[in-house]
C-alpha cells in the first residue's frame, strides 16, 4: 500500500497520492491520484487496481541508458509504422518508448536532411513517448524534465552510467 505524497505510475501517467480514502465506494479503499502533467485531474482508483506501480528504480534507469544503443528502431513502411507506434505505446515499457524516439528522431533526421517537412505522426509520437519516459524518469532522478533529457543524451553520448 502507497502513502498520501507517494509518486506511483498508474497506466503510463505519474501520478502523486493526494490522499486515500477508507472505504470510499462499495467499501472498498481508493486513492484520489493526480497526474504531474495535469493537476487539474484527479483520478480515483481503488488501492487493488493493477493498473498502479512503483516508480522505476535509478538502477533500473542506468541499465535503460546503458542499453540505449542496442535497443532498435522500428523497421516498416510509412504506412504501418502508426500502428507499430501505437502498439509499443500501449505496452508503455521504458525500451518500447525508447524504441518509439529513437525511430521518430532519425525518420524526422532523415526528412529534414532531404529538406521535407518532419511528418506530424513522428512529432505527435516522440513528443508523446518522451514525456511518458522522461517524467517517470525526473521523478527518481530529482530532476527537471529537461534536465533528465539531457542527463540521458550526455549519458548515452559518454557511453556508460557508473551503477
């Protein structure tokens, strides 16, 4: 059981723990959950929903980062390539969203080096696929997201994370 304050991930979104109420309906406990990327919402969900998990672990994170270069992109046609991202984005894993901006980023790298317009379905994905990876990630790392961003970026770039 999670405590009022607690940063759980409930679906894809982070969410905090505003509070949590005893048998609230059908006597049964719930937690009145608020996404971080819309405080405006707030969510009940009973405390037994399994739809709710724990943040990843920053030992989970520096094994992801060290495994950035070997996680592949998405080889397909332009005409199922939204059906691929959409299925790695419901699965929602850490390298299925890394596999979903490493081929958005070098299909729009790829558009843009032949002077094309960056295709809106990339853009709507990656920006999608980031903020699900990145928010989680600045949660655990105390970061901002752009911070996490580039922490990754420089990470990746260096070659390895110390553990």
């Amino acid at each position: 059981m999670y405590n009022i304050g607690d940063y759980v991930v409930y679906l894809k979104d982070v969410c905090k723990i505003l509070d949590i109420k005893k048998k609230y309906m059908n006597d049964t406990d719930y937690y009145i959950l608020s996404p971080i990327n819309d405080n405006s919402l707030k969510l009940n969900i009973p405390i037994n929903n399994h739809s709710i998990r724990n943040l990843i672990t920053i030992e989970k994170i520096n094994e992801i980062i060290n495994n950035i270069l070997n996680i592949k992109t998405i080889e397909c046609d332009d005409k199922n390539i939204e059906q691929e991202y959409k299925k790695l984005l419901n699965n929602a894993s850490w390298e299925d969203l890394i596999t979903i901006i490493k081929t958005t980023y070098k299909r729009n790298q790829a558009r843009l080096d032949n002077k094309k317009k960056i295709s809106d379905k990339d853009k709507n994905y990656f920006e999608l696929a980031e903020i699900y990876l990145y928010t989680e990630f600045s949660i655990v790392l105390n970061m901002s997201f752009e911070e996490t961003k580039e922490y990754i970026i420089k990470k990746v770039e260096e070659g390895v994370v110390n553990e």
